[in-house]
C-alpha cells in the first residue's frame, strides 16, 4: 500500500493526539529521549515503507551536546547533553536528491508545563 503524502488534517490532529498522551516529555527523561522517540521512528519508518518507488525516505537520530548564553543575562548559560533528534529526509529518486524536503518541530515538553500545552493551539 502506498502511503497518501498529501497534507490531512486530521491524520496530522490525530498524530498530534496520539502524541499527548505521552504527557510531559522533558528533554533527558525516558518518556522523550526513548519512548516518543521510538514512536516517532515508527511512524516515519511507516511513511518510509508505504513511499513509492520514486520517493526516498530517510531517518537518522542524532545525540548532540552543547550549551549557549542565555539573552537575558551573560551570567547564565543554557547546557545540554545528549538531547535526541530524530530527523526525516524525503527526496525524488529522479532528480538525484538535488531537491529535498525536511519538517522540524520540537517534541519534548516546555519545562514545568503540563506536557500538553500545544494542543490549545490547534
């Protein structure tokens, strides 16, 4: 079967759904940096094997490290270690991925939020 690339609606509201129901996903814990992460890589690899033939469909995941200042003040810097990305390249197999299309958004929760904020904007 071949997967409908096209832009729903509601499969996106409905992934969005299935998605809170994890709860608070802070950056580090096992709910973001394992379990919505292997749920994101199931979906994408999903998507990856319904593509057609003439569509690419890569996943990586990427563990980074870093810090930087915060803009409020130079005595704060901001630092993390280890935070997991899970990214998605879709490209056309005819023009030699000259062209590509990547989606980015964050997953993990606001910290002190109730996890599920974002769903009041939809």
């Amino acid at each position: 079967m071949l997967f409908n690339f096209r832009f729903n609606a509601h499969r996106a509201y409905d992934r969005l759904e299935e998605l809170a129901k994890f709860g608070i996903k802070t950056a580090g814990s096992q709910t973001s940096d394992q379990d919505v992460r292997l749920w994101i890589e199931n979906e994408l690899k999903k998507i990856q094997a319904g593509a057609h033939e003439r569509k690419k469909v890569e996943i990586d995941t990427q563990y980074v490290s870093g810090s930087f200042h915060l803009s409020f003040s130079k005595r704060y810097t901001s630092v993390y270690d280890g935070v997991v990305n899970v990214v998605a390249r879709l490209s056309d197999t005819r023009n030699n991925n000259t062209e590509a299309l990547l989606v980015n958004c964050h997953f993990d929760s606001v910290p002190a939020s109730s996890g599920n904020c974002y769903m009041q904007f939809l």
